[in-house]
C-alpha cells in the first residue's frame, strides 16, 4: 500500500490480541498526556482493555508495521444497538500515513457486521485532523444525549451503521 506522501507502507490491521494490551495503553496514553490530563475514564479502559472492551463484547484493533503496534482504536459496545469508536491512537512517527483511517474503516465494518445500529464518538474541538478524519468516515456532528464522562469532551459525532437507511 503506498501511503501518504509516497512513502511505502505495510501496515496490517488486526483485532485484539491480549500481548498488545500494553500497546493500546502507550499509544492512547501519549496523545492524552501530550495534550489533555488522562482521566478516571481513561484509565478503566486502558489499565484493562480486555475486561473493558472485548468481554463486554467490543473489539480493540491494532495497526501493525511489520511487528510493531503503531495504532490502534477500539470499539466499545453501548446499549440500545449502540458502540462508541474510542481510544483511536497513532504514533507521532507514523501520522498523516492514513493508519487512523485504515483503524476507523475496519472498526466501523466491524461494528456492521456484529449488527450495530449506530457508532457514535466523542473528542475535542482541538483535534481538527481527527475531526476530519471522522468526518470522511461518515461521522456527523449531532447533538449531546448524554453529558460527556470526560472533561476534554466538546464534540459529539454519530454514524448510522444501518445499511437500510442509507439507501
């Protein structure tokens, strides 16, 4: 795959795997720590992603380059046919390479295939590049239905996963 700028690129993306918990834990915990505080929130679902996300029945994945984990996002299953797309990291040496993307594509094709109605995510108004990202996923702004768990949390974006509805 050629990657963004020309530079060649063999990223795979694959689903959890318990040896890359602490992957997910460093590549979420240095974007939080650079720009915001990390937060009660934050650390129940990275001090234990297992028991946070896959048991309840979401999924984490993880961009790998060769054997090194360079991204990751997870989706976390929600009531009412629901799962937020969270935790989406890319290490500083490998943005603007479309690895978000490549995250975001097969979490969003997996929330489908295990019968979500709808994703939804929620990030701050200082990340313009993941807003843009999210947007070209069919993300779209909408309004809050619930106050959000984090204090960095200023936007709010939904994506309908029926395919019904989109026809």
């Amino acid at each position: 795959m050629a990657g963004r700028g020309g530079r060649l690129s063999a990223i795979t993306v694959i689903p959890f795997r318990p040896e890359h918990a602490a992957d997910f834990r460093r590549l979420n915990l240095d974007w939080i720590e650079r720009l915001f505080k990390v937060e009660a929130p934050d650390l129940k679902v990275l001090d234990d992603p297992e028991r946070a996300v896959i048991e309840p029945g979401g999924m984490i994945f993880f961009a790998l380059e060769g054997g090194t984990v360079v991204g990751t996002v997870a989706m976390i299953r929600c009531e009412g046919g629901r799962c937020e797309l969270a935790k989406m990291g890319v290490a500083a040496t490998h943005q603007r390479r479309g690895i978000g993307e490549m995250l975001g594509r097969a979490g969003t094709a997996w929330a489908r295939e295990h019968g979500f109605r709808r994703a939804f995510l929620e990030t701050n108004s200082k990340l313009g590049n993941a807003i843009r990202l999210y947007e070209r996923l069919g993300f779209r702004h909408a309004p809050w239905p619930h106050p959000s768990d984090y204090a960095r949390g200023d936007v709010y974006m939904e994506l309908d996963l029926d395919p019904a509805r989109s026809l």
